[in-house]
C-alpha cells in the first residue's frame, strides 16, 4: 500500500492530538488552565468546578429517569420560604448539592432558594472559605413534563468567620461572586461557567461521565432578534415595560422566545442574541427572581461573555443584596438589546 505523503501523515496525526487534547480537557483541568496556577486557590477553584459538575451529573441521572422511576415528580406538598410549592426533583436536588461538598474541606455554608437560612456543613468550617449560592432546580414548573431545566450557581468567597450564624458578608454586590454559571439539564447536560476570565461551555460526555470542553471565551452577539418574557403579565407591567413590548410587536424582525426556564432561555440568547426580562409587576416591583443565586450568577455570567444585565436602573452587579432572599427586576442579554429595554424605562421610548 502506498504511504501517505510525510507532510499529510502530520497533518493527520495533529488533528487526532488535537482531538484527544479536546477530549481530554475536562472541567477541572479547565480551571487551572485559566489561571496558569497550581496555587492553592487555583486547586480549590477546580475542585469547587469538579464538585458542581458531579452535582449536575446526579441530577441529570436522575431527571433522565424521573418517567421511570416512583416518587421523583410531583409535588410534596410542602410550599417553601418564597411561598412556592415545593416539588420532589427540588427537594432532591437542593440535597445533591449539600450532599457533594460534605467532607469536602471547600464550603462551609449553601445558601439557596429552598432553605429559609443558609446551610452549614460543620466539618468543612474550620478551613472551608468559600460559599455556594444555588437554585437547584430552575425552570420547576417545566419538571413533570420534560422540558429542559437548569442548575444556577455562584461562588463566593467567605468573609469573615459569621460566629453569630447570620452569613451577613452575603449581603454584598454581585462584583463579589469569584465564580458563576449554570447547568443546562437539555437534550444534553451542558455545564456553562466563568471565573471572571470569559465564559466557557461544556457538555456531558455520558459514555464517559465527563464534562467535556464544547466552546472556549463565548461572546453574545451586540444584538439578536430573541426576547424573551412572559407577556401573560402584561396586565400587571408598568407602562413602559409595555410600551417596549408594543414597540417589539409593531417591529419587523423580533421573535418571541419563553420555555418557562430562565437557564434555557438565557443559554440561547447567550449563543443566538437577544433579551431576557422578568420585570417587576404593579403589585410586586422587585419581581420574581431571586438576586443573589439567579440574577447575579446569570448577569457575571452574561457580562463575561459581552452583555448586560441591569434592573432597568442600575447594574444587577452593583445591586448590594439587603437580604438572603431578595427579589430583583431583571433585563439581561445583548448589550443593544438590553440599552432599548432600559431606555424605554428611563426615556419612555
Ligand atoms: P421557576 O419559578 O419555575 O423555577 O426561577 C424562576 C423561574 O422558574 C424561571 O426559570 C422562569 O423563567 C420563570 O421563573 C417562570 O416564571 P413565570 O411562570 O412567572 O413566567
């Protein structure tokens, strides 16, 4: 058989190397890539990664038998702090997270949106310096029907040693998150992430129960043509978050994307362009998502890859949270897209 000539057999064999290179950047390896560093934080960081990754792995097991299986959808019949019915895939998932940094050394307390107080994990509190801020499940009301879901979370390092139990350093900007992202629970698992050093995505490997590196430094396209928003609120918006909605409508060139989770919705207009709004209501102004382990996760997330996220006033990561469970109007996506929504509400057009 006649060899391949010298420079083609290269050409090959680099394409293969690269390709096993691929393959073989997972998460972790990921973050100390970022941060040219084996220092102790640099390991910590990757650990932290690993350890969330594990978290989406068991819980995207899990959803992809929930049809199979007795007792994993539906509702409890608990309703939790925020006054919303909690349902068992919730409940799972909130434990998944603890349950993977017990005996981790890493994070001392878990705050998220299923527990009224943030979480301490004794053991890890001597030497754990660091804060996990979640929503395990996002997108519920999508669970029984199988839609796609998502995991949000923010890392933050701990400030002080919080003897009195009040997580009071919590109460901060989201300039204080050292790492953010979200998992993706879709026709595959993606885990998307950033330490302040862009955004990068992968997805989950199945055969090799690994996330697998899919795309380095993500940037949002200046504009796209995707809002995203529950117009069934319309009644109840302020005027001119209804007068930005009726300029969409009498514009050629927009098109309406809503799925009933904020991870999918915002993942597509991540990649695609557009926005994302979940504006405050008459009767309740702050809205309804939850600063500190949504907006403010989603928004360093959205601005490290190039956009923007604000409450029509001010940035979502200037925003200094005044307690654990606060509520925040939301616009986040492109950064012209997010300027028209905001100047709708400060200019009235
Ligand atoms: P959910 O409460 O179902 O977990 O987290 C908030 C969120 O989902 C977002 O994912 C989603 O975009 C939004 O709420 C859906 O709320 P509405 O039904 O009010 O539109």
């Amino acid at each position: 058989m006649a060899r391949a000539p010298e420079s083609l057999e290269l050409n090959t064999n680099e394409v293969a190397d690269k390709a096993l290179d691929r393959d073989c950047t997972t998460l972790s390896r990921h973050v100390l890539q970022q941060l040219q560093s084996f220092s102790p934080q640099a390991q910590d960081l990757s650990a932290l990664m690993n350890r969330i990754a594990l978290a989406g792995k068991l819980i995207a097991r899990r959803l992809s038998r929930a049809g199979l299986m007795e007792g994993v959808l539906g509702f409890t019949g608990e309703v939790n702090v925020q006054g919303e019915s909690v349902k068992k895939m919730d409940v799972y998932a909130n434990d998944v997270f603890i349950s993977v940094f017990k005996q981790s050394g890493l994070v001392c307390r878990l705050a998220s949106e299923e527990m009224e107080k943030p979480y301490y994990i004794p053991e890890n509190c001597p030497i754990g310096r660091y804060t996990l801020l979640y929503d395990p499940i996002d997108g519920s009301s999508n669970t029984d029907t199988n839609l796609s879901l998502g995991s949000i979370f923010s890392i933050r390092q701990q400030e002080g040693s919080d003897l009195n139990g009040e997580a009071a350093d919590l109460l901060a900007s989201g300039r204080q998150q050292i790492a953010a992202g979200y998992i993706l629970y879709g026709p595959s698992t993606m885990l998307v992430y950033t330490i302040g050093r862009g955004v990068h995505s992968f997805t989950l490997d199945p055969s090799l129960g690994e996330f697998i590196l899919t795309e380095e430094n993500i940037r949002i396209p200046d504009h796209g043509s995707v809002y995203s928003v529950n117009e069934g609120n319309f009644w109840q918006w302020d005027e001119p978050i209804r007068e930005y909605v009726r300029y969409v409508h009498r514009t050629e060139g927009y098109t309406a994307r809503y799925s009933g989770a904020m991870v999918s919705d915002i993942h597509r207009i991540l990649l695609q362009g557009g926005v994302f709004l979940y504006p405050g209501t008459l009767p309740k102004p702050e809205g309804k998502l939850r600063l500190l382990y949504e907006s403010a996760p989603l928004a360093f997330v959205i601005e490290q890859a190039g956009g923007r996220a604000t409450t029509g006033h001010m940035d979502i990561l200037e925003v200094v949270a005044k307690k654990l469970h606060q509520r925040t109007p939301l616009i986040i996506g492109s950064p012209k897209d997010v300027a028209k929504v905001e100047s709708f509400i400060q200019n009235g057009h």
